[in-house]
C-alpha cells in the first residue's frame, strides 16, 4: 500500500511538475518574443542569410517490403537567418528542424518502433519539442521533449496507424514555433509499401507573420499581432518565395507518374489544393493508407495540423501550377510548378476548333442564350493576338536587335464589340452592334457612355451581369474600356474606316516590357519622345496595363505628366500585347490593376528630343 501510495504521489507531483515547466515556458517565449519584437538583435542584418528551403526531392527511399523494426530518428533545432523572398531581399529570423523548412521528411512501417531525440543547441533562445501526429501518447511525445537550450531528450513510440502525418514544435506558444518554420510530415507505410510511383515530392504550406508587408527588404521581425488576428503576410511552399517555382520546380517526363506528400502546417489556414491543368488520379484524403484513396479530384481542402497524397499522371507537356485555390494566396507566394517534358498530345489538347469525323454528331453544349457570336472576354483595341514566335522580342538590354514594327493587324484580333452607343432617356446606355440588329445594354463606365454618346465605338469587357437577370431579353455587357471609331454613327462607316481608327500605331517601338506572373520585366524603361512602349503578356495569367488614377487600386501608384491624359488596357489575355505612344517627356508610373496588391507597378521615362531618322538611338 505505501508503495502504491508512493507510486501515486510520485505520479501527481511529476505531472504538477510538468505543468509548471509549460506555464514557464510559455511565460519566457512571451517575454523572448516581446524582446525581439522591441528590440532586434543590431548585428542581424550582417548575417548571411541560409536558404532554408528543403527541396522536394529530399525524402528517403520507400519501405518495401521488409519486416518491422527499430527505426532511429534525430532531430535539432535550429534558429537562423534565412532568405524569406530573394526577389525582394527578404531574410527572416527562422526556427527550424535541422536547418531546413519543412524539417525532414520521416518514413517508417506500421510496427516499427520509432525512437525520436531531439537535441537542441546550447545557442539557442527557445525551448523546443516535437509533437508527431502518428504517436499515440501525450502531447503527441512533446511532452517527453521538452528540451532547453544546450540538452537532448529521446522518447521511443510505436508507429500503429498507418498514414501520412504533420509534426511540429509543441512548444509554447505554439502557434509561434510553427509560424517560424518548426514543422515536417512523417509517413508510416503500411506492410508491403505504397504501389510504385515514377517520382515522389515532400511539399508544405505554412503561413508567416511579419510586421511589414510582404515585398519589403531587409530583415523582418514576427508579429504576434498578425499571428492572432490570422492576418498572414506570407503564404508559402517549403519556406520561401519562389522555392517550387524557380529553385527547386518539380520534375516529370510525359508518361510518369508523380506522388506529391502534402502537409498543411498552418498554423492557421485551410488549404484548398488543385492543379492547374490536371486532375488528381488518386487523393488519399486526409493522409489516410486505412482507406481506398479518391480518384479524378479536382481540388482537396487540408485543414491546419493535416496531410493529403496526390498522384498525377503526367499525360501532356507544359508547366502546371500546384496552389491554394484561395486564389489570392497565389500573389502572397503560395504556388509551385510541376514541369513535364515531352511531345505534345494533341489527342488531349490543342489549339484551334475540333476536327469532326464523318458521322459524328455535333451538339451545343450550352443553351440557346449563352450562344453568341463573340464568346468571351477579349483583348482591347491595342491588344491584338501576338503570333508565339513573336513573344521573344527582346527588351532594354538588346535594342540593337529588336524589331521596330509591332505585329500586323487584323479585324478578327479585335474581339469585344462593335456599334453605335446611345443614353436613352430612362438612364440606360446601349450599343446597337454595327452591321447587325443586335442590341445590348453597357454597364460599368458611366462617365464614358455620357462621352461617347451618339459615336461609333469600340468596347472591351464580358458579358452577363445581374441586369442580364432582371431583362433577359436584353443581354447585358459589362464595359472594360471604350475606344470611339468616329464622332457619330454615320451608315457610311466602313470596315476599312474602323481599321484606320484601331490599327496600332506605326511610332517606332522604344521599350518592350514582359508581363510575368506578378511583375513588370524590366520594371523600369526608358524611351525617346514619339516612341511606343509594347507590354507583352507571357504569363499565364490575365494582366492589364494602367495608368489611370480612377482605375487603381490606389491612385498614388500611378501618376503621369501634367497635361497628358490617363491611359490603359483592358484585360490582357495569355500570348497578346498592348501598344502606347508617348508624345510628351516625363515619368508615367503605371500598374497592374489585378495584381497591383502584389506590387505589379512599372515606370515608363520618356526623354525628350527629336528620333533619328532610322529610328535607333
């Protein structure tokens, strides 16, 4: 009885005693982070920033089939400073498993025992701890490792369930650890191991929070605030801006198969996976190897603290983007490309209309009232269809080369509407379609129907609104931009008339500047007065070109020299171009308005002075 009795007292006053070490835990992470909020280390911007990211190749081989065993996993716990956003300069103060973010990719079998130590180096500022979701056990084995600064601790489980699982710091704060970069997946393989796969990838989203926007340079500092208002500045793959993207892009051949481990960390955001471009021929939903994986999904939401399996088969060539469909992320960093090679599949896709064989049926796929004769949104009247071959114009750097004439033009590039564009006496502007009976009612630019009353213009938007709704027999356009052909609807006006008002200008070009997925290339030009700037978009994203104070998401990114007027595009589809003269010397600021929170923003400097005859400099 006096042993039982020693036994149960011993056991309270270890747990009282492991309660207490969290509370003070907890109470100096506050404190340390308070610290450094308020005061950074002055010496920090002299660090050389590490690169943090973990490539996605980096994942030890497959089980097999092999018996169970004793598997020996360490880890250490890391602080450094590592480069946050390269394009920016961006370092960032990380915590981390073994250097790297994610911490290693950990694989074992159903029935091995696992024996985890964590070792944490004297240098450290924190107490650190691994929580693993696949242990069954108190505080997923953080509550064995808690480990100061300068100590090891090792505690061994058994790996029962098998699936994929996040670990991660399971120190207080918490939520803090994570945010900083202490996370990683562990994968137990149930017996006889997972089928085979051409490639495998080990890929984490997490959120950051930092005092300033993302895009500021320099060294930023973790913002409790942002963190508990889940207010993330940063959306990231592996730990950094462009880590899947430019440096470490997965890999396939046409034909392969790809297995993408993903683990969420958030600690604060679901994710909503898909690929652009690709269905997931099999999802093992939450990370489960208990259960027959999904097939054909199209986008798999994993909640914070959670895991998923895609497999894809690589079937066409081409880059296809693997994101968060809480779209928006995208532009705070939140994207990876998978890259296949291979000959190009024209079974699955190709530009152009179908062919049709002999005998097949052709059927619309949509009802009477979306058929139209124009389908969807198209470029305005300077951004014409851009031929492929064309898009490799080469920019500031090589003027010597560069073609001064823009592409031909041709009435079928146009897209958008043409007509007479009328305010009728109820309030309501409306386009009667040139050369047709058609007749539609405009939306959206109130000021440029009052402008354009009574001419013949061009228009650029989409169609369908609410209105469309409320009036169906009057389909409804939404207008991006209006371009007057000619002062009134004369009868007399012909196509040759409409060409001439729409043509891109013959001025020759100064500057060609390419559109990526969210920047200006080169940010910066400069041209003569008279010449022409050629905005190119070879992304695949929709962009526009504006230079317009009522357009901008804010009006101080955009500015141009007294007495010249705003200019701008519509939206710019994949592969097309838009054309501006600058007749007058100054600086014209200009942005991307669909991406211009993400700091999409160009500069145009036009000197003055007489070109010379050939049109070189």
């Amino acid at each position: 009885m006096n042993t039982g009795n020693h036994s149960r007292s011993s056991k309270v006053f270890s747990v009282i005693g492991l309660l207490c070490a969290v509370w003070m835990t907890d109470a100096s992470v506050h404190a340390s982070t308070q610290s450094r909020v308020n005061h950074p280390d002055k010496n920090a911007q002299e660090v050389k920033a590490a690169d943090i990211v973990r490539e996605p190749s980096d994942l030890p081989s497959p089980i097999g089939d092999r018996e169970p065993a004793v598997i020996h996993v360490t880890l250490t716990s890391k602080e450094l400073v590592g480069v946050l956003d390269p394009a920016s300069g961006t370092t960032y103060r990380y915590w981390t498993f073994d250097g790297k973010v994610p911490g290693p990719f950990i694989r074992v079998r159903q029935g091995d025992k696992v024996e985890v130590t964590l070792e944490n180096p004297k240098d450290s500022t924190m107490v650190h701890s691994v929580d693993l979701h696949a242990v069954i056990g108190p505080g997923g084995g953080a509550a064995l490792l808690q480990v100061p600064p300068g100590q090891s601790k090792t505690f061994t489980f058994l790996a029962t369930i098998p699936g994929l699982f996040v670990y991660h710091c399971g120190s207080p704060m918490i939520a803090q650890h994570i945010a900083n970069g202490m996370y990683g997946l562990i994968l137990v393989e149930p017996p006889g191991g997972l089928p085979h796969v051409d490639h495998e990838y080990y890929v984490m989203q997490s959120e950051f929070y930092t005092t300033a926007p993302k895009g500021k340079s320099g060294l930023q500092q973790f913002s409790v605030e942002n963190l508990m208002a889940e207010n993330a500045q940063y959306y990231l793959f592996n730990g950094a801006v462009d880590s899947l993207t430019k440096e470490y892009p997965l890999q396939a051949k046409e034909g392969e198969t790809v297995r993408i481990y993903f683990g969420n960390a958030g600690p604060n955001a679901t994710a909503s996976m898909h690929m652009v471009g690709e269905i997931f021929t099999r999802y093992y939903q939450f990370g489960s190897l208990s259960s027959p994986p999904l097939q054909g999904i199209q986008t798999a939401t994993i909640p914070p603290g959670d895991a998923g399996i895609f497999e894809v088969k690589a079937r066409v060539p081409g880059q296809f983007s693997f994101m968060d469909h809480a779209i928006s992320r995208m532009e705070k960093g939140d994207i990876a490309f998978l890259e296949v090679k291979g000959p190009e599949n024209t079974a699955l896709i190709h530009a152009g209309p179908a062919t049709t064989p002999a005998g097949t049926q052709e059927i619309s796929g949509v009802t009477a009232a979306d058929v139209d004769e124009i389908d969807h949104i198209k470029p305005s009247s300077a951004a014409l269809s851009v031929p492929k071959s064309a898009m490799n114009m080469p920019g500031m750097n090589d003027m010597s080369t560069m073609d001064s004439a823009p592409p031909p033009f041709s009435l079928k590039s146009l897209g958008g509407l043409i007509g007479c564009l009328t305010n009728e006496n109820d309030g309501k502007a409306m386009l009667k379609l040139f050369h047709s009976t058609k007749v539609y009612r405009l939306e959206a630019q109130p000021f440029l129907f009052s402008e354009n009353a009574g001419r013949l213009v061009h228009v650029t938007g989409h169609f369908g609104s609410v209105l469309t709704v409320e009036d169906p027999h009057v389909p409804s356009y939404v207008v991006d931009t209006v371009d007057a052909i000619t002062p009134n609807c004369s009868p007399k006006t012909t196509f040759a008339d409409i060409k001439k008002a729409l043509a891109p200008p013959e001025a020759p070009v100064g500057a060609v500047v390419t559109m990526g997925s969210s920047s200006f290339v080169p940010a910066t030009v400069t041209i003569n007065a008279g010449e022409q700037v050629v905005w190119k978009n070879t992304s695949g994203y929709y962009h526009n070109v504006v230079d317009d104070p009522a357009r901008a998401l804010n009006r101080v990114d955009v500015s141009f020299p007294s007495g010249t007027a705003s200019f701008g595009s519509s939206l710019l589809q994949p592969d097309t171009a838009f054309y501006h003269v600058f007749s007058q010397p100054g600086t014209y600021h200009y942005v991307c308005t669909v991406h211009e929170s993400a700091g999409m923003r160009g500069t145009v400097i036009v000197r003055p002075g007489p070109l010379l005859a050939s049109g070189k400099k």
